[in-house]
C-alpha cells in the first residue's frame, strides 16, 4: 500500500534545541541569510523561533528544557554529541567558503575546513550549540 503524500499546506519542521534564544537567532539570521518567521517576542526574537528556509521545511530552535518537555523527558544530546548531520547547498566552491565564513563570524566552530570530498566540494561547521550543518556545492548521494 502506498504512503499517503504530506500536505504540501503543512511544512516539514526540523526542531533543535538551542542554550539561547537570541544567540541562536543571530547564528542563523547572519550566519546562513535565514529569514526568521512570526513576530518578535519581549526579547525581540520571534516566539516560536523558527526560519522558513523553503516552501516547505522549517527550521525551529526550542530551548532545551523545552525541547526535553517536548520529547516526553527523553534527554537532550549534550553539546558534541549529533546523531543527524544537517546540510545546505551553495552553488560553487566559492559560496561554500563564504558561507562556513559567515556562519564562523557569527558563531560557528570549523569540524572539517572546506574542501574537495568524494560527493563534492563540502565542509562542516557547529553551530552554537554544537549542532553539525554540512555546506556543500553538489546535492549528497540519493
């Protein structure tokens, strides 16, 4: 039997937890050029944090003890610890270095300096909370 396709209405939400709300919001906003969604809270930062970065998947960052609410009291991978590896795509080489320089001039830490992999041009970065996200100039295997 085949798989009931998702709405195209409902985007797809990745969820991350995050140590700090305007921290993380600077890392994404400047870092990667993702455009936040919804209106600024107190703290000026949009309630829930999120970031359209297409028609149809978001990115949410929740705060850990949230995010541990959330998943029922599971625990939250500390700091280090990934078990997915998140990627976006760049163009060119070029975009690839500019962009893992962005991200580290707002906050990201170098895992793998960019450069020529067997799939392609690529490099990895942390973000603040030591979340892994790949730059890539060619789409990964399928």
């Amino acid at each position: 039997m085949p798989a009931t396709p998702v709405s195209p209405v409902s985007p797809v939400v990745v969820s991350l937890p995050i140590a700090d709300r305007p921290t993380s919001h600077r890392f994404y906003r400047d870092g990667f050029g993702f455009e936040p969604v919804g209106e600024p809270a107190d703290d000026g930062v949009p309630e829930p944090l999120q970031f359209a970065l297409n028609d149809g998947l978001r990115l949410m960052l929740v705060p850990s003890g949230g995010f541990g609410w959330v998943i029922g009291g599971r625990g939250v991978a500390q700091a280090g610890h990934s078990e997915c590896l998140l990627s976006v795509g760049a163009q060119n080489e070029a975009e690839v270095d500019a962009m893992v320089e962005r991200a580290c001039q707002a906050g990201a830490t170098v895992v793998t300096r960019p450069g020529q992999q067997p799939w392609g041009y690529a490099g990895v970065i942390a973000d603040p909370d030591g979340h892994l996200w790949m730059v890539t100039s060619e789409a990964l295997p399928g």
